[in-house]
C-alpha cells in the first residue's frame, strides 16, 4: 500500500471554496494529450482512480485525489551539439569561411527543431490530496519545483488556488534537535536515522543509518554545534516518515498494523482494494499531519 512515498505540505485558504464535483468540472477541460511531433512538453489531467476511468477525481469524505500526467521530449543537448558542430564544420570547408555566433545559434536552433520528432518520450504522473475539511492539500514528490508544477496546473484548471506552504511556530530544524537531545514528543517515536550538519550552506554534514541515536557519537555531534536537518520518525506505529527541516515528509511507509488492517478488511477485487486502502491511508494522514504540526508549536497564523 504506497499511497504517497513524498508529501510537500501545503495550506488551502478557507475562504476558497471547493468541492470534489468543482474540481472534477474543471479538470475535465484539462485533460492530458500525449506530446504532439512537434512539442517539447504535454501536460494534463487523467482520472487517478483506474476503476473509474470517466472521473477526473477520485473523492471520498471530503477527501479529493487529483492526478496529473506529463509528457516531455527527451533531446540531450550533446546530440544536438555533436549534430550542429557537424553541420557548421561541412559549412566551412565547403564554403571556406568562418560561421560566426549568430549563424551558428541558428544551425543549432534548427538541429534541435529537426531533431524533436524523434526524441524519446518520458511519461511521469504526480498525484495530489486535497483535504476539504482541513484545508490541506498534499503533492506526492520529494521535490519542491515538481510540487509547485503541480499547483500552477491546478491553479490554471480552477481559475484560482490560494495556497501557502505550513509554517509552524517552531521551525522542524529548532524541534529535531531538541528531540533528539531531549526527547520526542507524544504519540512520535525517534527512528534510527538521521542527518545532522552545521549551519550554513557549506557546513559539515553527519549522516546516521539504522543507529542508535542517543549514543555518544551523536552526543558529541550536536555538541558541537550541528544542528538536525532531517529525522527518522514513527507515528503511533502505524507510520514512519523522515521529516527534513524544510517540513517536507519524505520516505512515507504505512507500517505493519496498516497492512493488517488493511488484509483484514476482506475485499476480493482491485477495485475494493482501491477503495479500502485509500479510505485507510486517507484517514491515517488527517489525523497525522494535525498532530505533526501541533508537535511543532502549531501553525503560524498567515498575515
């Protein structure tokens, strides 16, 4: 059950109203189409939910799953390079004269246009939650720029989407290392990895693996200044995650009781099973996430 490996966080304003059939309206006249011979990138909207390959979102109990598709031409720039490096090395001898920048960068332009049609084609989906109750809305990726991808195309399907990223009263960095020299707050547990580092750009980084972290060499790590910048968590041993310092939830893994529960619910086709793990894995995150952020001081009221 891998529902989302990677969350970036943001908050919905609640001013902003939506519903699961809004929503569905307005991606509809979005939807994806594959790259055209020409194009450098597709994007769009396809159904998340296989089940149900008509609707543009999959929503239960306020709960709404969004899927966006991609379609992007892969040209590597040396084969370009290498392409139009040959063309202006033949104009010179044939000719028996100097291409000079301007030409140049137009042999290259043009290389790259020839070139297009066959390109390979690199297909990837990026899903996201969104929370109407708790004005939530959840990116599955580990990167930031792919996240804001995601929410530029929603924004252009819904009109509008005013959205922040969390910011909490104590910053994820300042309560990891207190954690981690203290102690971790209720219901969290303390994993067995972590990275620590000074501050700064350039500053020294520890990384620990599968270790204890309360033994003296980390000890003697955050006595010396570093500070943590990402932790290995456990939420009511029913979740581990690793929260970095820039609140991204990252390496997210329903653990053993969730699978249980999940094998116990007795369903006998996929598209039960589609249901059930994502009214499992659904509810686990709304309680979650309120509790991490409250872990954290709770939430910067937006100015």
């Amino acid at each position: 059950m891998h529902w989302f490996r990677n969350m970036q966080l943001y908050r919905l304003s609640p001013e902003h109203a939506l519903s699961g059939e809004s929503i569905a309206e307005c991606l509809a006249k979005k939807p994806f189409f594959p790259c055209g011979s020409n194009d450098l990138m597709s994007q769009g909207w396809i159904p998340p939910a296989p089940h149900v390959p008509d609707e543009f979102v999959f929503a239960r109990q306020d709960m709404v799953l969004v899927c966006l598709k991609t379609d992007e031409k892969i040209l590597p720039a040396v084969v370009v390079k290498q392409e139009a490096e040959e063309r202006i090395r033949h104009i010179e001898k044939e000719e028996e004269r100097k291409v000079g920048r301007k030409e140049a960068k137009d042999i290259r332009e043009r290389v790259a246009e020839e070139l297009r049609p066959r390109a390979f084609n690199r297909i990837s989906t990026h899903r996201a939650l969104i929370d109407l109750k708790l004005n939530l809305i959840m990116v599955d990726s580990a990167a930031a720029a792919k996240a804001e991808n995601l929410l530029v195309s929603l924004r252009d399907a819904l009109g509008s989407l005013p959205t922040r990223l969390i910011q909490t009263k104590i910053t994820p960095q300042t309560a990891m290392t207190s954690w981690l020299e203290n102690e971790v707050p209720a219901p969290f547990q303390l994993d067995a990895d972590c990275e620590l580092k000074f501050p700064g750009d350039d500053g020294a980084i520890a990384r620990f693996v599968r270790q204890d972290l309360h033994s003296d060499e980390v000890k003697l790590h955050l006595a010396t200044g570093k500070l943590v910048s990402k932790m290995g968590l456990a939420w009511k041993e029913r979740i581990s995650f690793q929260m970095t310092e820039k609140f991204e939830i990252k390496r997210l893994t329903m653990l053993d009781v969730l699978q249980d529960e999940l094998k116990d619910a007795d369903v006998d086709t996929q598209d039960a099973m589609f249901e059930s793990s994502f009214a499992l894995a659904a509810g686990e995150l709304r309680s979650l996430i309120p509790e991490l952020i409250e872990a954290l001081g709770d939430e910067l009221a937006s100015t």
